[in-house]
C-alpha cells in the first residue's frame, strides 16, 4: 500500500476502537463497554490536512494465557506494530497505569516503531493531570486527549503527520475494482478462506464460532489488478443473536454487502444448505450483489463417483435461483479449489458491468418471440417492440410493449433465462421491466 500505516494498539478498554472510530469518522470499529470485542485488525483510511494514511484497530493486549483466541488476538496486536510506520500507544487517564501498560511499552520499545503516547478519556484538567503519570514509561511525551467528546483530536492529527512520511501520504483516487464480501453463518470457515486468498493470517482462525466480529478490508492484488476482501461476522438468525455486540456485528456484515460488488456466501458442506444459508443468499440477490457460492470443508464429505453433481442439484433444488450461479466446491484446509474462487469472483465482477448493444439484443428478441411469443392475456395479444439495457451493476433490460401489465411472471423468467442463455450473466440478478409503448 503507498499510504502510510498507523496502528492503535493499548491494553483492553482504554478505547482505542472510540478513537479509531473519532478518527476515520466512520462507525467501522463496534464500540462497547465490554472488554475484547475488537479482536482482528480493522483498517480504514483518514484524511487530514490534505494528507492520507491507512489507520488499523486492534484488539486489547493482554498477558500471554491458555485460552486460545486471548492468545491469537495479542499475535495480531504484534504483527499490526510490526508491519506500522507509527504505533499510536493507547493508555487509559482514568485509571492508575497498570504492569501491562509497562508490557505493551517494552514490546514497543523491542519494535523500534515510531510512537506516540496517547492517554484517551482526558475529559477535564484533573484527568489531564493524572496522564503526567504515563510519562514513567519513559516512551516522553504523553498526549491527552477524550476520543469520546473529541477533545483535542485535531492536535493528534496535526502530531500524527509529523510523525509519518510526506512524500507517500498525498491523497490517491481510488480505481473501481472487485470488492468482494466473504460472508456465511459462524464457523464455516470465511476467516480461512480469507487467509489463503490473502496469502498471509490477515484474520484470526480458531474452531470457535464467532471469532470474527468487524468487517474486515485486506486488499491484494490479482493479476496485477486490486481486489478487496470484506471478512465479516458470521450471520446468525436475527432471533438468536444473543447479546448487543453481536447484533452490531450482524449489521456489520449486513453492510458489508451493501457495499461490495460480490459477495462470496461460504456453506459448511457437513451441515448442508441451512435455512439461514437460504436467507443470507437471499440477502444478496435481493440487494443486487454478484453471488458466489462456496461449498467449504469439501475434504470431510465421505464422496462418491456422483457426490458434487448430487449435492449441486439438492442445492439448486432448494434454491431454484441458484441455477444461474457459480457453485464452487473448496476446501480452505487444504487449500483445494480455493483458488479458483478469485477467477470466479472476478469473471462474476465483468459480468455485472457488462453492456449488450440495443441492436444486438433486439436480433435476440427478434429471434426469441418468432419462437415463443408472450401468450395473449384477457383476450389481448401482447406485443414486445423492442428491447433496451439501461443500465449496469446490476444489468437492467426494459422492454416495450402494448400491455405491459400484462405480462405473466412466467414469461418475465422465461426472458430472463433467455437473456441469461443468450449472453451469459453467470453470478448476476438481472432486473428486468416493461414499458407501454
């Protein structure tokens, strides 16, 4: 990446995620007073002053311990400080300094990173006061500041460029590319996929369900072309979502396909197509994404001579929709057919932008109705004079005729897969309209 990096690292609970979120002035990071709930890397980009640099959240440092994901979260603070231009060093006013805050501030010192110390919730003179205490870290100057109330946060800001480098921080216009949403149900195996994709353990992987709460960007290049990959929280039914924090992580993943152009629905190929799988493709068609399915853990299916025919044809089966998309059968443990899903997540991306020629697709319509004309409705015949694209990402056709409300839903799906036949849409929903001429 050309920008530069800036990473917030501290303790649990001393708000790095509130300043993360003060900083980039999005609601990327989920805030909450419960300690641990940021846990992966979360980036995003912050403009100040005319300048650019790439900001990462990091979940709370703690002690080394037995317990599995403590231990994966203090590993990713680590690689955040290391692959950092500055280390923004996070200690909380509020509270005495405490033997971790000396711990974090070793390992620091260990990086040779460029720093700052930041002492979050100064929300008054007496606070302002009590963070002259961090200064015993010997890491020099400790800045105050609440990012709660936005207490001196443009001073941060102003500190922070002058600290990072100049040359590589100007502002870029960001190309179009792939942005591609991993998305499923807890503990399918999306943080996986992400890591082989991305080549390198950008996410946390453990068999506990939930692990992944933000919705996480790691950019790659493929082909020499970028592409963006959206980890997300897995999607429970809303019903049983049980806590706060994993209701804001449900909407982090619910707009994380919002705002990508494919999304990748990963299914556990042991627990089969669930209701909640059906919902969350749902979600994606309905929103207009390109759609990608991923059959993942395919190595612990016991497989037959006739096994992914059988398992593609239940599928579709259950979802007549899915027909018209790439079905891909992986294994993100054995990195099987994992590859493939760039390719396809790509040739689904052109797919979406793609534009057919009014003349080409009115010699399709041509040929289509000499065929199979739209059957006469109420005792009137239905004429369908022509045909136009009006629009891409999603592909949106409408056509002209006599009657346009009378056209029956099965003809409607009847151009549909002919249009589908005809020029090929694969991973797309086509929206398709009908005007009076």
């Amino acid at each position: 990446m050309t920008e530069p990096i800036v990473a917030i690292v501290g303790r649990p609970n001393v708000g790095k995620s509130t300043l993360f979120n003060r900083l980039t002035q999005k609601r990327k990071s989920i805030v909450h007073s419960e300690a641990g709930i940021t846990r992966d890397r979360v980036y995003e980009t912050v403009n100040w002053a005319g300048r650019q640099f790439l900001l990462i959240d990091t979940g709370g440092f703690v002690p080394e311990s037995a317990d599995q994901i403590t231990n994966a979260i203090r590993e990713q603070v680590k690689l955040a400080v290391n692959e950092a231009d500055l280390v923004i060093f996070m200690v909380d006013a509020s509270e005495p300094m405490t033997a971790l805050d000396r711990e974090i501030a070793a390992m620091i010192r260990r990086s040779q990173r460029d720093y700052l110390v930041v002492a979050n919730k100064c929300d008054n003179e007496r606070l302002e006061i009590n963070s002259l205490e961090f200064t015993e870290l010997g890491l020099g100057e400790v800045f105050p500041i609440s990012a709660l109330n936005g207490r001196y946060i443009g001073d941060l800001l102003d500190a922070i460029l002058q600290k990072i480098p100049q040359k590589i921080a100007t502002v870029k216009e960001e190309k179009e590319h792939l942005q591609l949403a991993i998305v499923g149900m807890p503990n399918v195996g999306k943080s996986s996929i992400l890591n082989v994709l991305a080549g390198s353990e950008k996410a946390i992987v453990t068999d506990i369900p939930g692990t992944t709460r933000d919705a996480i960007d790691t950019e790659i290049k493929y082909f020499n072309e970028p592409v963006t990959l959206i980890d997300t929280a897995g999607m429970r039914k809303q019903r049983r979502i049980k806590d706060e924090v994993e209701y804001y992580s449900f909407l982090r993943a619910s707009r994380a396909i919002e705002r990508c152009n494919v999304a990748l629905v990963v299914i556990d190929a042991v627990k089969g197509f669930t209701r909640q799988d059906a919902a969350i493709v749902r979600q994606v068609i309905d929103l207009r994404k390109g759609l990608v399915i991923a059959i993942n853990k395919w190595d612990l299916v016991q497989r037959e001579t006739n096994t992914q025919v059988n398992y593609q044809r239940n599928l579709i089966e259950q979802f007549r929709e899915l027909e018209h998309y790439p079905i891909l059968f992986v294994s993100a443990k054995t990195h099987q057919r994992v590859p493939k899903i760039l390719e396809t997540a790509r040739m689904v991306y052109e797919n979406r932008k793609m534009r057919i020629e009014t003349n080409e697709l009115n010699k399709f319509l041509q040929d289509v109705i000499n065929r199979t004309p739209p059957p006469a409705n109420l005792g009137k015949f239905i004429k369908i004079k022509y045909v136009t694209q009006v629009k891409t990402e999603p592909p949106v056709f409408v056509f002209f005729c006599n009657e346009p409300h009378l056209i029956k839903e099965d003809y409607r799906r009847f151009l549909e897969n002919q249009l589908r036949r005809q020029f090929g849409f694969i991973g797309v929903p086509l929206i398709i309209s009908f005007r009076k001429k």
